[in-house]
C-alpha cells in the first residue's frame, strides 16, 4: 500500500470492516430485541424478574465491552490492527452461538459478558485500520461506509428474530443468535482478502517504540484531556439508544401513544436513522471539510428531537417509530465520532484510542441507566430523563468544541511519551 493511501472506499478492507461491523452491531443489539422472549425461553415467568433481567444482562453485555475495549486496544497496537479485527469477531460469533444453548441466568448473565468482550474490538479495529489505509482526504468516506453499514446490523436482527421459521425444534430467538453467530464466522473467511496497515507495519519493527501503552494517556495533562473530550462526545447516543429506545414502550405509554408500541421495531427504525445519519454526517464533514461542524449541528438537533420525543401526545405507533428513526438520523454521527477519536493521536496508541473510546461510552449506558432509574423514583421517567439526557448532552458539546480540528490530518506520527 503507497504511503499516501487509496482513495477508493469500497476497497475490500473497507468492505470486510463494515461486514464486520454489521454483524458486531447485529450482536450488540440481538439482546436487546429478543431478552424478554429468550428470558422467558429459559423459563423466566415472573414479569418482574424479566423487567429485572432485562436490563441486568444488558449491563453484564456492557461491562465485557469495557473489559475488551481495553484489552483489544493494547493488542491492536502491539499484535496488528488484523489480529483484532477477526480475533473479536471469532470471540462474538462463537458467543452468539452459545447464546442460543444458555438454560438459566448464569449462563446467560457469562456468556452476554464474553460476547461483550468480543464485540469491544470490532468497531476500534475497524475504523483504526480504514483511517490508515484511506487516503486523508478520502478517510471520512471509508469510515462512514463502515459505521453506516454496522447500523443495518440493528436492522437485520429486529427482522430476524421476529421470523417464525424453526429448525431442529428451536425458538426463533435461538434460531436470531445462531444465525448471528454463523454470519460471523464464515466473515472470517474473508480475512485473506485484507491487508494490514502499512502506518503499523513500518512501526512494529521499532523496538524503541512504546506500543499500547494506556497509561500514556494520562500521564500529559493535554493527552487526557483529547481522551476524555473524545469519549464525551459520544454520550448523547447512547442515552438516546439506552434509555429513549431501550424504554421507548415506556415513554410511548406515558405520552399516550394509539396502538402498542413495540421495543424491537424501535430500535430497528432507531439504527435505520443511525444509519441514514452516519452516511450524510461523513458526507456533509467531507464536503464541508470539518468533523467538528457537523458533530455540534447534530448535537443541536438531538436536543430538539428529544424534547419531541419525550413531549409529543397523542401519536399513533407509526408516527412514533417514525420519530424514533428521527431520533436515530441526529445521533448518527457515531462515524464521526470515532474518526474524531482515531485522528487525534499517534500510530502507537491509536488503535488502543480507538477502541476503548467507543467502548467507554458504551459502557457509560451503565451509569446512565442506573442514573435514570434511580431519578425516575423520584421524578419520573420523562423528567429523569431531561436531567440524564441534558448532563450527556452538555458535557458533549463542551467536549466538541476543546478538541482541534483532525480533517485530512497526517495520521503517520507517534506519540512520545
């Protein structure tokens, strides 16, 4: 690969990461369409213990990404960005299919833990690897196909698990993690068709090179700082997918939705959005050659979105899933935001940037649904909502605006530590 990149998109690396990320998404949000229905599949009937569950696995699912956000990020600077683009995809896919055999809640609350491990290091791998090999004028184009992509993987698991068709005497919600898991592993096929990258190959050989070093991080004042700015800016979508779509039948019902609202096509109409987002935020960054404009413009939106959809009376479900779509095409600059996070640091910490990034802010959905439930106690959900939603949403735009600019960065540098 020349130094300066390619300036094709639809490169097969490019076309791999998204695939990947499609079915990491896939994953990632298969739980959330299918808990209640897997939950009671196990023979969960008490509907408190499920609401309980519900959101309890979910959180062991989050606190695995954590974990694999950290330990995929070092490997992907010291191993090779390839090493842990398929080594999590084996991981995740190899979880969905155990998913689909777990017969209580420990299994269940062990294996939602592992996948989350697994699905840690897809996305950082991802983006990592598409932003060096891409041309940096043309990076954003590789990034967005990628993310835009992931999105649909939402998409695909709300259609699939609510398919009536059974094998060998399983449920449909076992038949969705099966199929899930076997996506992923014939991706795995596709792995000698892909190349590494050429910024980390002229690095690896340098010995005296610190690789991965988290702890480089916050050892310069300014370092952190980019860091921590970096994972803020990510906040408002998961607060707008772990709280408003998680507990979109909640809020439906609050706001007198006409007709049943229904969690799983929320969230397949919420990742469309995501996905319609992505693609026009990387467009409008590459014509606008600026990453930081388009983020503070989506922020704003999302502030408006959310007013409407915590407010708006009287919808019938369609408009309301209508609004979810809505809700997901203003936090659809997940692309972005990690592209943000991916230029703004060295060849040998940039991977484990990255990766942790994203994941940090997914696991942030911890403390902000403990947050919102525990003000909801108190307040109610549409008002402990406002509050969660503004603190996410303010500390976001703060975050936007310390950061430089990164459009067309040279990325072929190092950090010194």
């Amino acid at each position: 690969m020349p130094k300066q990149g390619t300036k094709n998109p639809f490169n097969m690396v490019v076309l791999v990461a998204a695939l990947g990320y499609f079915v990491d998404i896939y994953d990632l949000q298969l739980f959330n369409v299918v808990s209640k229905d897997s939950l009671r599949g196990i023979g969960i009937l008490d509907p408190v213990v499920i609401d309980r569950y519900d959101y309890l696995l979910f959180l062991w699912q989050m606190c695995g990404m954590l974990v694999g956000g950290l330990l995929w990020g070092i490997l992907g600077d010291q191993k090779g960005r390839m090493s842990v683009l398929f080594g999590s995809i084996l991981i995740y896919s190899l979880a969905n299919v155990a998913n689909a055999f777990v017969v209580d809640l420990t299994q269940y609350s062990i294996v939602r833990f592992i996948a989350g491990v697994g699905l840690a290091g897809e996305l950082g791998a991802a983006i990592t690897l598409v932003s060096e090999i891409m041309h940096r004028e043309s990076r954003g184009y590789g990034t967005l196909i990628v993310v835009a992509m992931g999105a649909l993987g939402a998409v695909a698991a709300a259609v699939i698990s609510n398919n009536p068709f059974v094998i060998f005497g399983l449920q449909p919600w076992q038949m969705a993690y099966i199929i899930g898991g076997v996506l992923g592993l014939v991706l795995l096929l596709l792995r000698v068709s892909t190349y590494e990258s050429g910024m980390f190959e002229h690095m690896k050989h340098n010995n005296q090179i610190k690789k991965g070093n988290f702890l480089m991080l916050f050892t310069d004042r300014e370092r952190f700082k980019k860091y921590l700015a970096c994972i803020l800016i990510g906040l408002p979508v998961w607060f707008c997918i772990g709280i408003l779509i998680k507990f979109s039948d909640k809020f439906a019902a609050i706001v007198e939705v006409v007709g049943e609202v229904k969690v799983g096509y929320a969230i397949m109409y919420a990742y469309l959005g995501l996905s319609v987002g992505d693609l026009i935020s990387g467009l409008l960054s590459q014509l606008l050659k600026s990453r930081k404009k388009v983020v503070v413009a989506y922020l704003l939106f999302t502030i408006v979105l959310v007013f409407v959809f915590l407010f708006a009376k009287g919808l019938t479900a369609n408009s309301y899933y209508f609004l979810c779509f809505m809700l997901g095409c203003v936090t659809g600059y997940w692309a972005l935001f990690v592209t943000i996070a991916s230029e703004q640091f060295g060849t040998n910490i940039r991977a484990t940037v990255t990766t942790t990034v994203p994941n940090f802010v997914r696991g942030a959905v911890v403390p902000i649904i403990l947050g919102f439930k525990t003000l909801e106690m108190s307040m109610g959900a549409v008002n402990s909502a406002l509050v969660v939603g503004g603190v996410c949403i303010t500390l976001a735009l703060i975050a936007i605006f310390s950061l430089k600019e990164t459009f067309s960065k040279d990325l072929d540098y190092i950090e010194i530590s």
